[in-house]
C-alpha cells in the first residue's frame, strides 16, 4: 500500500521529476534556466486553471489578476509591512481565497459562461487598481525591493535553487491535484462538467463543489504569484495584465482542457515558443491568435487527447449489436442474425433494501402543484400519492405535463404553489441534491450515463453520498480515503453483479447496448437507497425483448418497498407494470384509477385519441 | 366496373410492390404483437419483424403448413379477441376425437374483404346488376359458398339460391327464372350436364351467359364439356380450403389463368421439396401470405398446390399476376365432390371405429377428373368380433361414422387382403373412371 | 408521389423507427397517426431530410430522397407547415409569407401571395402585424400559408391542431379540406387520431416506430386497434368477448 499523499499515478511521475531534477544538470545556460522557472511558475497557474475546467467546465480569463493579487498582496504585506515570508504567503492566499469566493458566489450560480465574462472584467479592475493605486502598489513604475524567497536561513538567491524550489512545489502540488481528481471528489468534480444536472440529481451539491474549486484554483495561482514575487524581486502591473490570462488559457486549450498532463505539455510548449518567436516581436500576439485557433479547430480536445485517441484503439458505442445468450445460435445467414439481442435477464436480487423499508410503508404525498411557464399553465393544482412499494404511472397526451412534474418532484423546477410531502418531510423548494439525500432517485428520457467513465465509476457516483472523504482527504490521499474508496467499490461490484453488469465493470461506459445503459443509470439511481424512484420513460427506443427485461427489473423493486412514479408512453408496458394511472391532460389531473377501468375511462380515451367530428 | 375501372386491376407492378411492402410489414408487426403462434416462432428464431425490409428478407420467414393450424386450434392464430370476431368457420372438421379441427375467425373486415374480392371477380366477368346469379352450392359442406350469394346481393344482381335441390329442378328453375349466370361445383356442373342430355334439354331455351365453377380447380375437360353442352364461357376461380373462402383468385375473359387479389394476398411459388423460392414461369407450390386478414393472418403457408406464377401483362387489361390453374397437390387430398378428404383422417377414422383392421384402400370413382364417389375397402384379420355386432351393422357403422366426419355417403365393404388393389401415388387410394350415376343430390 | 419503403430510423443506440412503409399518391389525403412518443415527428424529419435513415428508401416523385439536402427537397415540391408553427414572431405577416417564397423569385411571390390571402382573408387584413401577435388559429393559417408559397407539391402538416382550442381546430381542418379539393396533395401528422382520419381518405397508425394498421379512413375510425395503438391492449384473453 502506497504512503499517503503518494498518488495511483505515481510512476509516470518519477520520470518527469527524475528529468526535471537532472536537467539544470546538463545545462549550462543561464538564460535557459530562467526559462524553465519561468514555465514552472506558469504551470502552477495552469494547474490551478485546469482544475477549475476540469470540473466546472467554465474557463476563468482572470487568472492573471489572482497571480497578480498573489505576487502583490505578499509584496506588499512582507515589503511594506515587514511580516515574515510565510506570513505574507498565508495572507495573500487567504485574501485570494475570500476575494475569489466573493466573485464565484454570484457567478457560479448562473448558467452558461458568466464566469468567463465576470473574471474578464475582474482582471481588467485588478489591472487598473494596480496601475491606479500608486500609494500602494508603487503604480505602473512597479513594486521593488521585494525580500528574496528564503527557507529559514537558506536564501534562494540563484536561478538553480529558485529552480529546484519551483519546480518541487510544482510536483507536490501536480501529485496532490492528481490525488484529488482520482479521488471520490474527483469523480463528482468531473461529473458536474460533464452532466452538472444529473450530477445534482445524485446528490451531489454542484454550485458547492463548483465555488470550492474556483477558489482552490485561486489559490494555486496566489502562490504562484507569491513565488513569482519573492524570485524577481520587482513587480509591475504589465505583467498581470489580460494578455498573460489569455496566454495561460492557451496553454490549457493547446495541451488539453481540464487535462492535468496536457497542461504541462501545453505550458512547457508556449512558455518556450515566445523565445522561439523572438524575432517576431509584435507579430507573436498574431501567431498566438493563429495558434489557439488552429488548435481549437483541428484538435478541439486538446493536443494530449488527440495524441491519444490517435494511439489507442478507437472505440465504438454499443448500438444493440451484443452478445446472445449461449446456445441459442441463430442459423447462418438467417433473418435478424446481425443483429442480436440481449435476453440475460438481470434480476437484482438481495441488494439490500432502500431506507424506505420501515414498518408502514413510507409514501409521496404530492398535494395541489401548480406551474407556470410564462403565460401557460403547464400544472394545474396536481396532487396524489405514491404508496411504498408500489408503481403508479403517470400518463397523459403531448403537453400534458408529465415530465414538467417529474422536475418538480425533483427540485429542478420550483411550483407556484404546492407540497410535497416524502415521509412528513417537505421537499418543496429543495434543491435537486438535497432531495436526493432525502432518498429520492430519478432516471431520464434520455439515459444519462457519463459516457467517458467505465461503467463502475458511473455507479460509484451513485454512492457519493455514502461517501465522506472531503477536498483535504482527496489532496492527501489518506489512508481513511482509500479505505472508504475500497469498501464503495465493492459495494458497487456487488450492486453491477446484482445487474449482470459485472463482467463490464471496467469497459468505458460508451460500450454498453442501450438496455445495459438503463439498467447502469437505474442502478446508479438506486445506490442512492431511495425510498421513491422516478422513471422517465424507461423503455424508450428498447425492442420488445429488450423492453421486457426492464419491465421485470423495474416490476422487482417493488419487493423492497420502493415506491415508483413512472411516466411511459408505451400503453402495454404501463397498463402491466402499474398498479395505479394518474392521467393528466392540460396539466390538470383528469383521471385516476386502476389500469383496467383507465383502459375504458371515456375521458381518458378522447384526451388521446380526440373526438369525433360533426 | 370492367377491369379497366378497377384502380387495383391498373395499377403498375411498382405501386402493388408498394402496397403489398406496406401491408406485409404491417401484417408481420400485428402478428407478432397479437398472434401467440407467431410470437413464439419469432422469438425462438430471434427474430423481429423489422428484419423483413423487403420481400428478400421475407424469404427467410418461416412457412406456416396445415399442421401448424391443427396443432394451435384454438386460439393460437388469432390475432384479435372474440369480441372482435363475426364469423367463425370450421374449415377443417374434426375427425373423431384424434385430429383437432381448424376453425378460422373473421372480423367485420374480413367479411367485407371477402365479400369484395368475391365482387371484383364478378365484375372481371362482366357480371352486373341485370344478371341473376343462381348459386348452387351444398352450403353444409361448402360455407364459404355463402360468399357467392353476398357478392351477388351486393352487385346488385337478383340471386336464386337453389341450395341441395336436384339436378332437374336446378334446370327447372334456370329456366324459370331465366338465371343468367350460374355458380357452383365442377362436379355438380357435369351432373346437370349429364341430366340435361339423358332428359333432353335444349341449351338454348335458357338464359345463361356464363358459368362459374369452383372453389375445385377446373380441369380442362370438365370445361369443354360443360361448355359444349351449355354453349357458355366457363370460368373457374381458386380459394384456400384452410382459409374457408374461395374468390382468392379468379379467371378473366381472356383465360390465361387466374388473376390473384393482389392487394390483399402475397403469392410466392417455391420448391415443395427444398422451400428454395422460385421465379414466376417455374412450376411450384403455391405459398400464400394474407395482407389484410385481420382476424386469422396467415404468413407463408403452405397451400399444398402446384401452379405456376405468371407476372406479366393479361390480354384483358388487368396488371395483377395470374396462376395457372392448379396442376395437383402436393399432399395426399383428395377431393370429392368439392369435400376435401384426406386419406390419413379416414385411416384414423376407421381405426378408431375397428382397431382391428389391418388395411384398407379408398376407391374413388371419377367423372371427368372428377372424384364423385367413393368407396372403401376394408382388410381385417379375424372375421370374429366385429364392432358394431354382425356384418351388417358393422358395415352401418362405418358408413355413419364416415357420412358424420365427412358428409359424404359411401360405401364400404370388407375384401380379402390379396383382393385390395394396388394403390396409386396417392396414400392408399385408387382412381377409376367411371359412367355417370344417376339422378343424385349435389 | 411519395414512397417511403421500409425506413429505419436512429437516435444514437435508440431506434426509433422501424420498418416504416406508406406511401401517397398524388390527389390524396393521407394521415399518418399516432400516439406521443410514436415516431411521428422522427419520420417527418427524415422526410425533410434532417435524419437521414439507415435503412430504406425514400421516393419523392420517382427521385430518391436520402442524400438530397433538406434545401433541395423543398425545391422538389415536399414542403412541411412544422410543429407548434414555428414562425418568426418578430417579423410581420406578410415578411412571415414573402420569406416562404423564399426559392423563387419576387414576381412568384406577389403572385402567390394573391392566392393565399383569397384563402386566408384573416392574413391580408393583418398582413403588416407582428406574427407573434397574432392568435394560436391566425397563426396556424400563417405557417400554412408560409408553406404554400413554397408551391408544394406535397404538403406535410404536422400536429396542425395542437394546443389550439375545439373550434380553431375545425376550422384549420376545414381549410385543408379546401385546399386538397383545389388540388395539393396532403399528409396529415397527428396525434388526433378521431379529427384527422375525418378529413383525410386513407390512414396509417404508427406505434411505437412500427405501422400496424392501415386503411380506408372511415374504416380506421370504427377500428378497435386504432384505439389499442394509444391506449394498449384492452383484452387479456382471446376468448374474451
């Protein structure tokens, strides 16, 4: 078992930090060895930057301002106010730290790119503070007599023990990052950039997870400033400016977004190419430009990525081509035999029941919902049960408003008016992560697996939420970490065998058939141990056989006192499934009852089908 | 409406690909969502009925034979509850209590697709609202000559039903009632063709203009006999035994053979051997797929006759593909009088009355190709222990249990085994032409 | 006119449509029903030509469809009056028309203009109103009328009578009866069955990607099964009576 901190990929690392130790060895330039604390300095900003893509998705143009805030903030507080170095690094960090969450805290909870567009205008106020508050920052003259980085006693006065010192906390901090992105957290930071919804829908608190990282990021940069600072001993304005948040966003777009390894590659590759440019003094702005362009057109992923997916075999969705149970091979040549069909009929028996089984059986109250979307009335005082234990089916025709009620069982989607009532408790106006603590489980339309995952991390992210292990534990990697990751890992072993997933554990999820993908993103909804389930039309787009097998899986979860509210199109599927149809139509609730007498209901028949004319 | 008015009769070989391609995947999606027999055959084949995009596909479709439909009595090929259902047949009576019957059900749409078909083939002819179409027809053994008397009310045309009357009286009334078309079997055609020489008759003095014989295939000499003596055109038409109707197909004026409706039926011809399909010209058995049977689809079964498909173009006008008239069976039936007779069932009939026997032979006596009587010979081994008790009553015995299972009258008699004549290729069964009878019932 | 023979079509790994085969011939008016979640807005795509179908064919007079683009397709005469209007509310009326002439020239324009206000006086009066100020009713006779300058041949509607009330529906369905009697071929999409197989002579009824019934439209709508391809089986047993 690997010593705590140490991170899973830890033998890629050795080489790198066997290189980067053995290089000031063989050379002799000086100026070469500016360079590299130069790139090193720029990759602990793009570290930090990668982190915050890696897991928001949202890029941030004003990472110089925080490097800036970093380098000043420290100058000013060692400088002009003589604190001790370390005291001038804690207090910039901390500040950067207060101001970064003051910026993501409105920002982060909009969707769409305003943070881009907040930290864009954020850096170009810090520029000009810098510029403008002379009496402080020494204005546009600069900032000198900066006391030089010391360890103690130990000055680092050369470019050598600048670079040694550089370039090993640029590792510790790589080492750490790498640590937290494989850890629990890791996973929930990299779900909520690819499907933040879903991510919320598991339980997972995104706008909370999204605001830490950005400021994690901060702080990455402050501390690259602060060493940046304590190097160069004189600081001005110039350096902070938009151009150097751009030059590091390139970076991260060259090397690969949210790609720790590319990152590097990507630094180390633009740090150096201005020196290449020289002679094109005013023309590198273009070449930059031209640069991030061609990347960005031809390798959108990033440069790594492409390289990789270059050299690893290419991978194909799973479509329904999949195996066929042995011994019932088809004639050659004969009707349908290219295309097979899954019959393993997965029966998830003894997972272990969902906190709903407690004596009388638990229930969804759902009381007078109404909703509007601007003009239209999308619910009209909506309200019934959901008893533990049993199916109810919520039908209606185009428009009739059933997956807008869905949302709001959810939390995705607030009513004008309303209750919901899970076991006495109000879930009404609770956010989509806290409902799913309070065990509510939910599938969608359109199965939402994480694509780039295996098929096991998709359902770990199912167990988040039985998961403790926070940012400081995922840093470290600690023992506690690891051992709370094992015992989720074979949890969820268990749970895929229960699926007859077992044996694909490992494959990227991309490789399932379509009914593999439900019954992944069923299982993944109930690691949650809801006490109610909502499906979203679970059997969309399956062919018979396919359909059947996941009418039987749902059919058995009724034995553990699960309570399902289900929305299907497919008539047959509803009328065997359920115990009881609610029908809306117009968003108003126009009929409930069994399935038989639905079946014959007049209302029921001229919602869908109309009436006859003349 | 001539040929030429009838949309479905023009139109090109691409449109009835067309619909025939639309009504086959339509017809493959109800079978197997609704019919049990279907279903499993499908599923055990890992099959769905997307994999059929065109009629190649098709090809790989399993055949439905007559067995299939004994063996799933009774539900198994229905593809719609009994609510639906309007009309029941028994096409294939149950012999004793071995062999299950085959009973088909017809919704209102069935019924009113027969009733068109039978309409269309009336119209082919040039029947119309001022012809009076006498249907003479044994109802109790034919019920799908019911369909003639419906087709006939609904063009219009005045009908005399003249059901299990005599020869005389069906010319009697011919005369009478200056019926201008007649319907009914082969076989009864040549028995009034026999009683109209022996007592005289003069074609002329009646007023018909054509004759229609069937659901039995028309040999060439029953035709021009009836023709000769008549001195009308004689047409025949074709229906499956197992599907209870005939008007399947029908003869236009021009005679190259019969056209098929094929807008509600998908014909193929295919090796009765090997099943491998074959092109239109080849000899082969019919394989029938119904397009629009709501009630009882049937998918590739197997007819059991042998024809040969033509494609092109008729003389009369009409784009839909003909057969030839059926040439002969692929199994042993035998018909007699227009009551199919399988020489199997009578084995297992009679085996059932006397355990004893030993072997048995069907003589058929035939008129013009015609089957019109029959008669069995029985082999048993000891003449002691007779069932039924004496010769006499056993002999009675017989008979009834064969006229109840078959409708048909015959007769038996006990031979010694080196006096049992050489069966032919049919299963235990010879053929005798002989001299018309006398003066009999249909 | 149109041919559509056996067409498949996919989203990713759902399948959407299978085995669809119907056809309309020229002078008729077809509907194509069936319930939400059916396929109909799938198979109207991939006859504008949005998603192409991995498997079968399309016939647009005797020309197949699969690798036309959906610009040429109109140009061939298959022109669609989409779901839910799908105006440009911010453009007036007759902007609204002129851009559905859009492929021809402006003397065609003026010209068809002529005709669709004789059909829609209601669009001549408001003719320099903003489109989205205009009621559910007014606004489906527009996106009709967006069409018809087009000069199809072929005209597809779908979903003309959702969301709009009883009476609005009537008369919409009224309008495409007198424009069929004048001439155009129409394809009726919905999801009424009861009101579109009134106006249209022949149905098909779409479940779940498959066409299980087909036929006359009087017949269809005395049809049990049209009534089981929305609602499911209503039997168990088939001895039930």
């Amino acid at each position: 078992m690997n010593p705590i901190i140490v991170p899973r990929q830890w033998r890629a690392l050795l080489p790198l930090a066997v290189v980067l130790w053995g290089l000031p060895l063989v050379m002799r330039n000086d100026y070469l060895l500016l360079l590299c604390n130069v790139m090193a300095l720029n990759a602990m900003v793009v570290l930090g930057l990668n982190l915050l893509i890696a897991s928001t998705g949202q890029v941030s143009l004003g990472h110089a301002a925080f490097y800036g805030l970093g380098a000043y903030l420290s100058a000013i507080a060692s400088t002009t106010w003589q604190w001790p170095l370390f005291a001038a690094l804690a207090f910039a960090a901390a500040s950067v730290a207060v101001i970064a969450f003051l910026l993501a805290l409105p920002t982060l909870k909009l969707e769409g790119h305003y943070l881009v567009m907040a930290t864009l205008g954020f850096n170009i106020i810090v520029f000009i503070c810098f510029n403008q508050m002379e009496s402080v920052t020494g204005g546009p003259s600069g900032f000198s007599g900066i006391p030089r980085l010391a360890l103690g006693s130990f000055a680092l006065n050369t470019d050598l023990r600048f670079y040694v010192f550089i370039w090993t906390l640029f590792l510790v901090a790589f080492a750490l990052t790498l640590n937290l992105l494989d850890s629990r957290l890791g996973r929930a930071l990299k779900a909520i950039h690819q499907k933040e919804l879903t991510a919320e829908v598991l339980g997972i608190p995104a706008r909370r997870y999204k605001i830490v990282t950005f400021v994690l990021s901060t702080v990455y940069a402050a501390v690259a400033g602060f060493s940046y600072a304590h190097y160069v001993t004189f600081i001005s304005p110039k350096t902070f400016d938009i151009f150097y948040s751009v030059q590091i966003v390139t970076m991260v777009a060259v090397g690969g977004m949210g790609s720790l390894w590319g990152g590097l590659a990507g630094t180390i590759l633009l740090t150096a190419l201005p020196e290449l440019l020289h002679h094109f003094e005013d023309l590198h702005v273009l070449l930059y430009g031209l640069i991030l362009m061609g990347v960005l057109v031809f390798c959108p992923q990033g440069l790594l990525p492409a390289l990789k997916s270059l050299l690893s075999a290419r991978l194909k969705t799973g479509g329904t081509a999949i195996l066929r149970p042995a011994g019932m091979d088809r004639p050659p040549g004969s009707v349908g035999a290219g295309r097979g069909r899954n019959v393993s009929a997965p029966f998830p028996a003894g997972h272990p029941a969902g906190t709903g089984m407690q004596g009388d059986l638990p229930a969804l109250k759902l009381s007078d919902i109404s909703l509007d979307f601007g003009g239209l009335q999308a619910l009209n005082q909506v309200g019934f049960d959901i008893p533990g234990g049993r199916v109810v089916a919520l039908i209606g025709p185009n428009g009739a408003g059933k997956t807008t009620l869905l949302n709001v069982v959810s939390g995705l989607l607030r009513p004008r008016n309303g209750q919901i009532l899970l076991r006495d408790r109000s879930l009404i106006g609770k956010s989509p992560c806290l409902v799913a603590r309070e065990g509510i489980g939910r599938t969608f339309q359109a199965v939402q697996i994480f694509q780039d995952f295996t098929v096991l991390d998709n359902l770990l992210l199912g167990y988040h939420l039985q998961g403790h292990a926070g940012f400081l534990a995922g840093y470290l990697h600690t023992r506690a970490e690891r051992r709370e990751e094992a015992v989720l890992r074979d949890r969820a072993l268990e749970h895929l065998d229960d699926f007859g997933l077992a044996e694909k554990a490992h494959s990227p999820a991309q490789q399932l058939s379509l009914l593999e993908q439900k019954l992944l993103e069923l299982a993944r909804a109930l690691a949650l141990s809801p006490s109610i389930l909502l499906l979203d039309e679970p059997v969309g787009g399956l062919n018979p056989l396919e359909s059947e097998v996941l009418v039987e899986t749902i059919s058995s979860l009724r034995e553990r006192g699960i309570g399902v509210l289900l929305v299907e199109h497919d008539m047959n599927v509803v009328m065997q499934l359920s115990d009881r149809i609610e029908v809306l139509q117009h968003g108003n609730r126009i009929a409930s009852g069994p399935p038989r007498e639905i079946r014959q209901d007049p209302r029921v028949i001229a919602a869908y089908l109309g009436t006859r004319r003349r | 409406m001539a040929v030429s008015q009838n949309p479905i009769a023009v139109m090109s070989r691409d449109e009835v690909g067309q619909l025939q391609l639309e009504r086959l995947q339509m017809t493959l999606n109800r079978a197997y969502f609704k019919v049990d027999f279907y279903r499993k055959r499908m599923d055990v084949l890992r099959m769905l009925p997307e994999d059929v995009g065109t009629f190649e596909d098709f090809r790989q479709f399993p055949f439905t034979t007559r067995e299939d439909l004994t063996d799933h009595y009774p539900y198994g090929l229905f593809a719609v509850p009994l609510r639906s259902i309007v009309r029941l047949k028994i096409t294939s009576p149950p012999l004793r209590d071995q062999t299950r019957p085959i009973v088909v059900g017809f919704t209102r749409h069935d019924t009113a697709m027969w009733q068109a078909l039978m309409v269309r083939l009336f119209e082919q002819l040039g029947v119309t609202d001022r012809d009076i179409v006498q249907v003479a027809f044994n109802f109790s053994l034919f019920p799908g000559a019911f369909t003639f008397n419906h087709a006939a009310e609904m063009l219009g045309a005045t009908l005399a039903p003249s059901a299990t009357i005599s020869a005389t009286m069906q010319l009697r009334i011919m005369q009478d009632f200056r019926s201008t078309v007649l319907a009914t079997t082969a076989a009864f055609a040549l028995h009034i063709v026999d009683t109209m020489e022996r007592q005289g008759w003069d074609a002329s003095g009646l007023h018909l203009r054509l004759i229609l014989l069937g659901p039995d295939p028309l040999s060439e000499i029953t035709r021009r006999r009836v023709e000769a003596v008549f001195g009308v055109p004689v047409y025949g038409l074709y229906g499956v035994a197992e599907m209870g109707e005939p008007g399947m197909a029908g003869e236009c004026p021009s005679r190259q053979g019969l056209h098929l409706a094929e807008d509600q039926f998908l014909a193929e011809i295919v090796n009765p051997a090997t099943g491998e399909p074959l092109a239109p010209g080849q000899e082969g058995e019919l394989v029938l797929t119904t397009l629009t049977a709501e009630g009882y689809p049937l998918i590739r079964f197997r007819t059991g006759d042998i024809t040969v498909l033509r494609d092109t173009p008729c003389a009369c006008g009409s784009t839909l593909a003909r057969i030839i008239p059926i040439l002969r069976r692929t199994d042993n039936r035998i018909s007699i009088r227009g009551i199919p007779v399988y020489p199997e069932h009578v084995e297992e009939l009679l085996k059932g009355v006397d355990p004893g026997m030993e072997d048995f032979r069907l003589v058929i006596h035939t008129q013009y190709g015609i089957g019109e009587q029959m008669e069995i010979l029985i082999c048993r081994a000891a003449t002691d222990d007779l069932p039924g008790g004496n010769r006499a009553q056993y002999l009675e015995l017989l008979r009834s249990q064969v006229r109840r299972a078959l409708g048909l009258g015959v007769r038996v008699q006990v031979v010694e085994p080196e006096r049992l004549p050489r069966e032919g290729l049919t299963y235990k069964t010879v053929f005798r032409n002989v001299s018309p009878f006398s003066d009999d019932v249909p | 006119m149109l041919r559509v023979k056996g067409v498949s079509v996919r989203y990713g790994s759902v399948q959407v449509l299978r085995r669809v085969s119907f056809h309309v011939a020229e002078n008729e008016i077809v509907a194509l029903i069936g319930a939400n979640g059916a396929g109909k807005s799938t198979l109207l795509r991939a006859l504008s030509g949005i998603n192409r179908p991995f498997e079968g064919e399309i016939l647009f007079r005797g020309e197949p469809l699969l690798k036309v683009s959906p610009e040429r397709i109109v140009r061939m005469g298959l022109v669609q009056v989409p779901e839910a209007r799908q105006l440009f509310p911010n453009m007036t009326v007759l902007e609204n028309l002129e851009l559905g002439g859009y492929l021809y020239g402006l003397k065609h324009v003026r010209a068809k203009l002529a005709e669709i206000y004789e059909l829609f006086p209601v669009l001549m009066e408001r003719s320099r109103q903003k489109a989205g100020t205009l009621s559910g009713g007014e606004q489906q006779m527009l996106s009709i009328g967006r069409a018809l300058m087009a000069r199809p041949r072929l005209l597809v509607l779908d979903e003309p009578s959702m969301g709009l009330a009883p009476l609005i529906v009537e008369e919409i369905y009224r309008t495409i009866e007198a424009l069929h009697r004048e001439g155009t071929t129409v394809l009726l999409v919905e999801q009424n069955a009861m009101g579109a197989l009134a106006v249209a002579e022949r149905g098909y009824v779409l479940e779940t990607g498959r066409i299980v019934l087909s036929g006359r439209a009087d017949e269809l709508m005395e049809h049990d099964d049209v009534q089981r391809a929305y609602l499911g089986k209503d039997y168990e047993y088939k001895w039930e009576r």
